[in-house]
C-alpha cells in the first residue's frame, strides 16, 4: 500500500512595515523576546533592505546609517559590529550603501557584544543569548566628520546650522536658506533665527518622506513658523497687494510725464503713436456715416479702387 507524503505547512508572518505576508525564513530572529513573542522581527529582510537604503539615501554613512536602523528596529549599536561589516563589504567588493549590509551586521552582532564582554570579564564563549541586544538610548548618535573641501568655508557652515548633519544636509539647509533671502527680509537677529528654524523644519520634511513617514505634523509646524515669520503665502499677498498698485500707478505715472516727453517738446507726435484715429475714421466712421446718410463720401483706397476699374471699363 503506497504512503502519501504529507506536504509541509510553510508558517507565515505579516510584515509591519511592507504590510504584506511572507514565510517565516524571510524575517530575522529577534532580538526582543518580550515583545516579539514568536521569536522573529515584525519587518520582514526584505524591507530591511529598502529602510537601510532609505537611510543611507540621506546619511551617505554607514555608521549612522546603522543606528538608525537599530532605533528603529530595537536592536543594540555596537561599533565592533560596524566595524566588521564595513571589513566584510571591503572583502565582497561591496559598497557601503549595499542593503545586504544591515544583514551582515545582524549576523556579526552576538558574537561582537559575546567578544566584547568576554573580554572585560576575562571569560571566553560567553553566550550572546544572556546579552540584552536591545537598543540603548545612553549610546550616542556617531557623528560625521566634513570634508575640508565640502564647502569653502565650513567652519562657518558648521557654526551656523551646527555639528551631526552630512555634507548634502548642510548643502540643502544653505540652498533653502539662501532662497529665502532672495525674497524675504533676513537683517535682524530675530529673522535670521526664524529663518533657520524654517530650514531644520524642511530638511525634517525631506528625510520622513523619504522614510516613508508621514509629513503632516511637520507641514503643521512650519506653517505656524511661516507665521511668525509673517512670509506665509496668504500674509505676503495681503501685505504685498496695496503696494502693488501702488508701485504700479507710479511707473505709468512716470511714463505718462516723462517718456517720451523727456525727449521731445511737442507732446502731439506723440499723441496717436499707431495712428488708430485715422484708421477709425477711414474704416469705420466713414463707411458707417455713408451707409446711414447715403453720402458719397469716397475714402483714398475706395477712389485708387474705382479709378482702376475705369480704366479697365476702357
């Protein structure tokens, strides 16, 4: 009697963050056991990937890159483990913005943080698995060293906007202000700060969208800030409409008085430039003043035109 295979259920987990359901061997183990009950991450590695690569679109640096993930993902930032990911990338002939790094790190954690304890406690093959490797939120952020050539003067970029931004956030934090400027008042102390706050807030929009995050509380913010700093859309056209008109009736004014009157005393040459008077008359008041008193009032054209139509008569 022949035996049938019974075919093995493949469990799945739903992705929080993809919001999609894949097998159970398409997430990590977590790290969180308290809160992770079935043992694995509720983002599966595939958005993984896409969240490192959002990140680095706007760090460009694996360092924060990585722990940004940690925070948001939970999961302890450990320099060693940096360490050996950016060595392995090397050794792959792998770039620093490849997706396939936060995996690597995940993998080199344990044994880091086992390595690292061992060695201040003078054991060895101390288990990882009695390690908390949560997020800890006394580890500062790494910062970001500028290239001398960043700017040509980045020691006053820096202290402007501020240390721990990347070369393209300074970039597009000066890009914004100057911006503004062009059409904005930015002379006392006061503007300048609002200004600045405005920019942060910007550079703030950019980042969550690209992380997928939602931008309304931020788009909230900045326009309370708008208003304070009396240049959002609706207070500028108010302030702006009388003084527009204003500036407007004088430059006809000034043209009235003056061009081309500054150039000739004889004011009538100027009076009917594009002769519609004459035309007026030759086009429309005459043939309507024939047409409703039965005149015979010929205009030039209309006697070239009959003197031409004689001599064909001869």
């Amino acid at each position: 009697m022949a035996t049938t295979k019974k075919k093995k259920t493949v469990k799945e987990l739903y992705c929080r963050y993809g919001e999609h359901m894949k097998p159970e061997k398409d997430f990590y183990s977590a790290v969180d056991k308290f809160l992770d009950k079935n043992g694995y991450f509720s983002v599966c590695k595939d958005c993984m990937g896409d969240m490192y690569s959002n990140f680095y679109a706007v760090e460009h640096d694996i360092d924060r890159v990585i722990y940004k993930m940690c925070k948001a993902l939970n999961v302890l930032y450990n320099e060693n483990a940096v360490d050996t990911t950016k060595k392995m990338l090397a050794g792959k002939n792998m770039t620093e913005d490849n997706p396939s790094a936060w995996g690597i790190y995940k993998g080199k954690l344990p044994i880091s943080v086992s390595a690292g304890l061992s060695k201040i406690n003078g054991t060895l093959g101390m288990s990882a698995d009695l390690v908390d490797l949560t997020f800890e939120y006394n580890i500062p952020a790494p910062q970001i060293t500028i290239p001398d050539d960043a700017f040509n003067d980045v020691v006053d970029v820096k202290a402007f906007w501020g240390d721990g931004f990347t070369v393209d956030d300074y970039r597009f934090l000066e890009g914004e202000f100057n911006n503004f400027k062009k059409t904005n008042k930015a002379d006392t102390y006061p503007e300048i700060v609002l200004l600045r706050e405005i920019c942060y807030k910007l550079l703030a929009m950019k980042q969550a969208r690209i992380g997928q995050k939602s931008t309304a509380t931020l788009a909230k913010e900045l326009q309370e800030l708008m208003k304070n700093s009396a240049i959002a859309p609706n207070q500028v056209s108010a302030a702006s409409a009388g003084k527009s008109m204003e500036t407007f009736g004088q430059w006809i004014k000034e043209i009235e008085n003056n061009r081309p009157a500054e150039f000739f005393k004889d004011k009538s040459v100027y009076a009917d430039v594009d002769d519609i008077e004459a035309y007026a008359e030759e086009h429309i008041t005459r043939p309507l003043k024939n047409f409703i008193t039965g005149s015979r009032d010929f205009g030039a054209d209309d006697v070239g035109a009959l003197s031409d139509s004689d001599e064909e008569g001869e």
